[in-house]
C-alpha cells in the first residue's frame, strides 16, 4: 500500500500543520527547520494570499506555526518547492527569516551570521 499515494501528497491544501501559533517577529534572525506550508485565500483581504508556516527552531523540537501576508515569503515560497520537486527532495529546507525595512525574507544559510 505505500505505492499508493496520501491525499496530503495529492491535495497539499488538505495538509494539517499544527503547532503552537506564534508571531512571526518572535523568529526574526533565528535558525529555523522549516517543515511544511501552505499558501492559502486571505480571509481578511479579498484577492490576496498568506502563507503558513511549520517549523521548529534549529536544535528544538517543538513545532510551531507562523502566518505571514508577505508577497515576498509567499513568491519564495513558490520557488523553493518548484526546486525542491524538480530536484526530488522532501518539502523540508533551513533558514533564517529577516525582516528588510517592510518585508519579510528567507535568507540562506550562509548569510545568518
């Protein structure tokens, strides 16, 4: 039977990430293991999108969740699971998020220090 796929594989929109909500300027500049999103409708402004993220701070365990409106995360986002599925690796990746005068950003690795 593991040759037939989940509807979490199928639908990912279907993907519960559960974890204790947090605000988002509570990870500025720490290490994070992202382990899953979702970008979803807005529910406060017609037309747009947020992002949902799952995650644990490097050397935790605990999973927490964060929402962010950013067009910036939300495009990244979209970029790093294209490259992640073209290069068939599990929608897991590290990083770091800052925050550049309005906007949030991930940055890589070898730019938190």
């Amino acid at each position: 039977m593991s040759d037939i796929p989940s509807v979490s594989d199928l639908l990912p929109f279907s993907r519960f990430l559960g974890g204790d909500k947090i605000k988002i300027t509570t990870i500025l500049n720490v290490p994070i293991i992202v382990l899953g999103w979702q970008v979803l409708p807005s529910t406060k402004k017609k037309g747009t999108f947020y992002v949902k993220l799952q995650f644990v701070r490097v050397g935790e365990e605990e999973k927490h969740v964060v929402n962010s409106s950013s067009d910036v995360l939300i495009d990244q986002i979209g970029k790093i699971e294209a490259e992640l599925d073209k290069r068939g690796l599990p929608h897991k990746f590290r990083t770091t998020i800052r925050q550049i005068d309005d906007y949030f950003k991930f940055i890589p690795e070898e730019e938190e220090e």
